[in-house]
C-alpha cells in the first residue's frame, strides 16, 4: 500500500475529497451522504406514525 495512504491528510485536501463525494455519489447512485439521511430514517422508525408528517415514508425502502 503507498505510505501516502497511511498517513493522515492535511484539511486542505480531505476537505474538498469529503466535499465531492456527496454529488458523487448522489449522481452515480441516487446515495445521500452524511448524518442528515440517517437521522431522518432513526426518527421515522422511533416516531409515532401519523405525528409528523415529515417522518411518514417507508424508511425500509431507501437505500
């Protein structure tokens, strides 16, 4: 494995590596990335159903 894989990345390059990978994902494969997606699922599996209505789709669908 390259040594430069090993090592920790400065800011300045994971940043806009994180950065890219959101759209990337979401144009190859219709994937949101980070916390935002996985809170929503969480709250629609715990919440009561019919409550709010933000929270009422089949979680179990998304990907």
């Amino acid at each position: 494995m390259p040594e430069f894989l090993l090592k920790s990345m400065p800011w300045y390059i994971a940043g806009p590596l994180i950065g890219l990978m959101v759209p990337l994902l979401l144009v190859l494969d219709n994937r949101q990335f980070g916390i935002s997606p996985a809170y929503c699922h969480m709250c629609a599996t715990v919440l009561p159903k019919g409550k709010f209505s933000f929270f009422t789709y089949d979680w179990k669908a998304q990907k």
